[in-house]
C-alpha cells in the first residue's frame, strides 16, 4: 500500500495523536508499506518521519474560516497542491483528524484516491465544511469502542467504523531495574510516595481533582508528592490569527492557586514539558488520569503499566476499555476527588502489599495493548477496504 497521511503539527508537544500516528506510520513502513507525510507545520518529529517516508509535504492549510479573508487565500494554494501529491494504484488517504476533512475529501475527489479517517477525537466542534467532508470517507478506524459510539450517534453508520485500540512500546516503556535512585534524583526520600499525572495541562484533564484529592490524603497525614508534568495546550486565535497559549497558561495559573489555597503548594510540583517521561513513569507509586472528557483511548494508560506501575483513571470514554479485569477496581467517579482519593490511598502501599502487581500491570498490557496489535488492526482494516 502507499499511504497519503494528513497532520497537523509534527511535534512531540500536542499530545498523543501525534505520536501515535508516528508508530503507525513507522510500523505500516517496516511492514513494505509506502509513506508518504503531508503536515501543515514541522516539529521535533519531523526529522524522524523524512527518516522513511518516500515524501514529506509541507501544505499551506486543510480548511479555511469563511469570517476571514486571510485564511481564505491561505487555502487556496493547497488546492493547487492536490494535484502536486504523488500517487500510485494502491494509495489511500489516511486522515489523522476529521478537522482535516475537507482537504482530504477534495484529495479524494479528485485525486480519486480511498478515504480513511482515524477518528481520535469524539465528534467536536463540526462546522458545516467538516461535516461535508467527511460524506464520502470509505472507513472510519476508531481508537475505542466509547468513541466509535460517540460517532455512530452522531450518524456515522456503525459497518464503516473499525475499532482497534492504541498500543505502546515495550522496549522503551519498561519497569524500572531500580525505582528508589530514580525517586532520589527527583529529590524525593523518606518514604515519600509519588502521584504523577502526564499529559496536556488542559480543563478536560480535570486536574482541579487530582489537586483536591492530593490535599485529602495530607490531611489524613500520608507523605505524599504529587508530580504534574506537561505543557499547557494552545488554541487557535481568530482573533490574533495564531495558536496561542493564553487559556492553557491561564489554567495553569489556575491550578497553581488551588494548591496555594490549600496549603500543599510545596507537595505538588509542575515539572512542565518532558520530552522523555519514561523515568517520571518509573519513579511514581502510581499514576493518575482525572479526565472529565469522554477520553478516546489515552496512550499514558499503557505507559504507566508497561512501567509496571498501577494507573488511576476517571471512569469515562475509553478508560474502562482498558482498565479491564483486576484494574476496573482503579477507576474513579469522573471529578469526585474524595473517590480518587480513597482510590489512591489504596494502591499508594502496592510496592511492600502486593509487590507482584507492577508485573501485571505490565502483563496486561503486553497481552493486548501492544504497537505490534495496533499496526496489526490498522493494516487489516486498510487491506480489507483495498480488498
């Protein structure tokens, strides 16, 4: 197969979406598949895919605003641009986010090229221009089955959506040979237990929770650090024409000052953007994901327990998808931090109570979560539609 792939932004500092388009397309590469990368903007992550796509295509945007001129005659260039894009008898669109849908349907009308949208998202902010290009999309792959049902409500029949989950790698996400000098380097000791969260510092992370919670469990006298690392999300600017940091920046100060009005600003840290969280991972007693969203299928849930440490997700979307058997007992009431709370406080001593439960954690994962099972499910599912 030769794969047109459609992105936004190649970088390691929006999320999971990203990098997990990077794998499938790294994984569809080393199986002899053809790659060929467009994007609106380069990042860190670009160099990595120029390391085996036969192409990488800076387009100059996949839709427009109507209210502005200037993105207008931004999108008219990239439609001169469709006809630029290499194409063979087995190629396919494959469209990384449904806000890209009116590019790829033009690719696709044109170009006469199969249509794929990786639905990651629930359906969110659809204007009429998405809404047609998503019309004639000849599969949908949906990353749960909570998210496939947000689609299929939205009128998306339920045979064009394939569901295969998000997986994770092993060799990279491992357990650590020794978690206690791992603690020490972060400057934690005397039996400190670590909470971490990883990901966007973002409203629908729900981390107003998690700083509650935290509060909780010093008034009942637990030592505890919690550790929050990530990067506050950017938005899109009509108004200023740029992406722009001001909510997330807003919201962080926001956080900040909830920690403060309870006291425990020293217990809980922002460590900002990691560019390798394997080790943060690995130093946590466990880690928490309080989403008060309809989460599709969050990678830091495999990481976490690849690591071999337990995971303490909102009851919402995908979680309970993944948080299946044994780990159905770690998900929590969506904003109630007096349930995560209690949920913490009974996996915090997991290391000296129930020492064999990192190695199920990891167990569970390598079992159904893998990158090899979600390339596996990807390329089933294009094969059948080039069938």
């Amino acid at each position: 197969m030769h794969l047109i792939v459609l992105e936004n932004h190649t970088t390691t500092q929006r999320g999971g979406q990203e990098l997990n388009l990077l794998e499938i397309c790294r994984g569809l590469f080393q199986r002899g598949h053809r790659i060929t990368l467009l994007y609106l903007k380069p990042g860190d992550l670009l160099p990595q895919y120029a390391s085996f796509c036969d192409r990488t295509i800076p387009i100059s945007a996949y839709g427009f605003d109507w209210r502005s001129l200037k993105s207008i005659l931004k999108f008219l260039p990239s439609l001169i641009q469709l006809w630029q894009i290499p194409k063979a008898k087995n190629s396919l669109i494959f469209c990384n986010d449904y806000h890209f849908s009116l590019f790829a349907y033009a690719l696709s009308s044109f170009r006469h090229i199969p249509y794929v949208c990786y639905l990651q998202l629930p359906p969110l902010n659809l204007n009429h221009q998405r809404k047609f290009g998503l019309r004639d999309v000849d599969r949908f792959i949906a990353v749960s089955e909570q998210t496939k049902q947000d689609w299929v409500k939205f009128g998306i029949k339920s045979d064009l959506i394939h569901v295969v989950y998000n997986g994770v790698d092993l060799n990279r996400f491992q357990p650590a040979e020794n978690y206690i000098s791992i603690q020490q380097k972060l400057g934690i000791t005397d039996n400190t237990k670590i909470i971490s969260y990883i990901g966007r510092i973002d409203r629908e992370k729900g981390l107003e929770t998690l700083i509650k919670a935290t509060a909780a469990l010093i008034k009942k006298g637990k030592r505890i650090q919690t550790l929050i690392a990530g990067k506050p999300v950017t938005h899109y600017s009509f108004s200023k024409g740029h992406e722009c940091e001001d909510e997330g920046m807003n919201y962080l100060r926001s956080l900040i000052e909830l920690a403060e009005t309870f006291g425990i600003r020293d217990r809980v840290k922002f460590l900002g953007h990691l560019t390798d969280p394997v080790s943060l991972y690995q130093a946590s007693d466990v880690n928490v994901l309080p989403s008060i969203w309809n989460e599709p299928c969050s990678l830091g849930l495999f990481e976490s327990l690849a690591c071999g440490v337990p995971k303490v997700a909102s009851r919402i979307g995908g979680n309970p998808e993944i948080l299946t058997h044994e780990f159905a007992d770690l998900l929590f009431e969506p904003g109630n931090e007096q349930d995560l709370a209690e949920k913490l406080d009974r996996i915090l001593d997991w290391r000296t109570e129930d020492p064999s439960l990192g190695s199920r954690c990891r167990q569970h994962i390598s079992q159904y979560f893998t990158h090899e099972n979600m390339v596996n499910g990807i390329e089933k599912s294009l094969f059948d539609l080039t069938s």
